[in-house]
C-alpha cells in the first residue's frame, strides 16, 4: 500500500512556475471582470433602496446609508404600471408560446436529411440573416395588416428567429436516428415521433431557445415605439421609458417633489423590470450551457 501511494504521489504532474502565474492572472482578470459586470446590478439595487439625500452623499454606493421605500411606493401605486406589466406578460408569454411553435416546427422539417429542396429552405432561412426587409417595409406591412396599435404587432413580425432556428435544427440533427425509427416501426406518426420522442430529449436546446425569445419580448420597446401610441397597449419597457424623460423634464424645470423625481425612483422603475426575468432564470439555468452548445460540431 505505501508502494502505490508513492508512485500514485510520484505520477503527480509538476506545475511549473509559469503554469501557477498563468493561473493567478486568469484568476484576477475573471474577477476583476466579474465584480466589473457585477456591480452596475448592485448599485443599481442599492440606489433602489437608498433617499435621495444618500444618493447624493456619496458617487460610490456599496450599500444604502439611510434606507428609504419611497421609489417602490410611488412605482407600486401608479395605476399605468400594472397595465404596462400586463401587457409585457400577454407579449412575453404569447409571443414565447408562438415563437417555439413555429421555430421547434420548421426546425423539426429543416432537420430531415431526406427532405427534397433542404438546402434551398435552409438558404432561404440563413438569407433573412444577412439581408432583411428594413424598418420602413416592415412598418408598411404592419399597417397594412391593421396590426396599429394592437399587442399582436409585438409578436406577429417576429414570429420566428432565424438563429434560434439554427440551434434547434443542430440539436435534432444530432439526435440519434434509431429513436425516430423505432417509433415509426411501432406505428408511430411523425407528429407523434416529433412530440413524444423528439421533444421530451431535447429539454436543454428548448429551454435555451424559449429563454431567448423571452428575454427578448420582455425587453423590447423599440417595436412599440414604431408600432404604438395608444397608452393602454404601452409595454412595460415604453412605460418605464417614457416616465423616466418626463420625470428628467420635471426635474429639470423644478417640479414636483424631489424624492420622487431622483435617482432612486428611477432604479426602483428598473429593479421591478428585471424582476420577472430574474425569477425565471435559475430555472432555466441547468439547461442553459447544454443548449447553447448542442448542436455545435454539425452544421
């Protein structure tokens, strides 16, 4: 036993001086990077909770030196708030629901290797990445389809997203043939092999995909500028948006009182904006690595 444990001490590799310097200055680069990214998100929580006197007392805030409510209380009571907050649900969840039906759909055919003109869909798909309509036909097409001023034109124009698109099809070309095969010997049709075989496995790339299309209809607001002028369709991220330059145009002239109008409304606006996306995320985050990288050896 002595013997082993000696050759199994000698068989350790040595690591050099380089090696350990290496190893140091990737270690303090990732941090420095991390507290970097970290802390905009922790200043901006603070501020959320800070008064306005404590805002201005110092330009580093690290944590809050008087406690304060008042930004949430004020956010909390404004009526249009939880309209905006509605109408940001509708978008996400419908918008997410449409988006992974249609995406998971075209990705399953795309995926078929036995599917006559693959190629030219595919190019066809991969186009729209390089060259799309433009903002002013996109608009005019809106417009025409009496989409004005309605949720629907948040969600309908971006159906489907071409990348997403092409992680999916990678992911279930990468699935083991045989598994479609035995479900269609044992009488299986290809809508039952794509929704009792296929999408059960395929969880990681699924959840990634959903996690980026929510993300992003949670966040957009330059689609309602363009496509929104009515108040009650405004989307959370255009309400938030248009209160905060009323309230720096407020603050500016002189009105209304300052504890409402400061900094630490506008980070109390920002923290309840994320707050739904940062609920979502731990639950997605298992899946989250696995799916980006499904799919990345065939193209």
């Amino acid at each position: 036993m002595l013997r082993l444990k000696k050759q199994e001490e000698g068989s350790h590799v040595r690591v050099s001086a380089g090696s350990k310097v290496f190893d140091v200055v990737n270690v303090t680069l990732l941090t420095l990077l991390a507290l970097t990214t970290f802390y905009p998100f922790w200043d901006c929580l603070v501020v959320s909770f800070s008064s306005l006197k404590s805002y201005l007392a110092t330009s580093i805030h690290l944590w809050p030196s008087e406690w304060s409510l008042d930004g949430y209380a004020y956010m909390v009571k404004n009526i249009e708030l939880w309209t905006s907050y509605a109408n940001s649900l509708f978008i996400t969840i419908v918008g997410t629901l449409i988006n992974m039906t249609i995406t998971t759909m075209a990705a399953y055919v795309l995926s078929k290797k036995d599917l006559k003109g693959q190629r030219f869909f595919m190019f066809l798909a991969v186009f729209t990445m390089m060259f799309s309509g433009g903002i002013i036909p996109t608009y005019i097409v809106v417009k025409d389809l009496h989409l004005m001023n309605s949720l629907w034109s948040m969600i309908l124009p971006s159906a489907i997203n071409t990348y997403n698109l092409i992680i999916l099809r990678n992911f279930f070309m990468d699935l083991p043939l045989e598994l479609e095969e035995a479900a269609l010997l044992d009488g299986c049709t290809e809508v039952g092999v794509l929704f009792r075989i296929m999408l059960p496995i395929s969880k990681p790339a699924l959840t990634t995909v959903t996690l980026f299309y929510a993300v992003d209809h949670w966040n957009d607001f330059f689609s309602a500028i363009m496509y929104i002028n009515s108040k009650q369709a405004w989307p959370l991220q255009l309400f938030l948006r248009s209160m905060l330059f009323q309230n720096d145009a407020a603050y500016s002239s002189g009105g209304e009182s300052l504890f409402l109008l400061g900094q630490p409304m506008k980070m109390a606006a920002v923290m309840m904006a994320i707050i739904p996306i940062m609920c979502a995320y731990p639950f997605f985050q298992k899946y989250f690595t696995t799916g980006m990288t499904a799919g990345a050896v065939k193209g």
